[in-house]
C-alpha cells in the first residue's frame, strides 16, 4: 500500500474516501486509532493509503475532484 495524503482534517479523509469510493478504488485510514490513542489530533496525522496499482488512478480521482493532495 502507498499513502496518497497524510492530514488531521478527518472531514476531508472521509469525503475523500467517499471520492475514491465511488471510482471503485479501495482505500483505508492509517494512524487513526493512534491519533486517538495519543490524545492529539495533531500529534500523529492519519494516513489515506491505497494499493500501490491504484495510486496513480487516486490521485487522478482526488485532483480532477479538485483536492489538491497536499497534507
């Protein structure tokens, strides 16, 4: 797997996950329950991950969508 972002923003993880979602593209949140574990939202930031194959089709889904993939 690759990490296409990397953001403590977990409103923007999830409707990126439903961006990806819905072009049929799988893809999972790293980090999460250590965020929460750590007590800090910004301490550790989550990770949207996706099969190596799929990665350049995610960020095609993510850019053309308008999300810039920066962290």
């Amino acid at each position: 797997m690759i990490e296409i972002v990397r953001s403590n923003d977990v409103v923007r993880l999830s409707w990126l996950l439903a961006l990806l979602k819905d072009a049929g593209i799988e893809a999972v949140i790293f980090d999460e329950h250590t965020s929460i574990a750590e007590g800090s939202l910004l301490a550790i930031p989550r990770r949207l991950m996706v099969e190596t194959d799929d990665a350049p089709r995610a960020r095609r889904v993510l850019t053309e969508a308008g999300e810039g993939l920066s962290t």
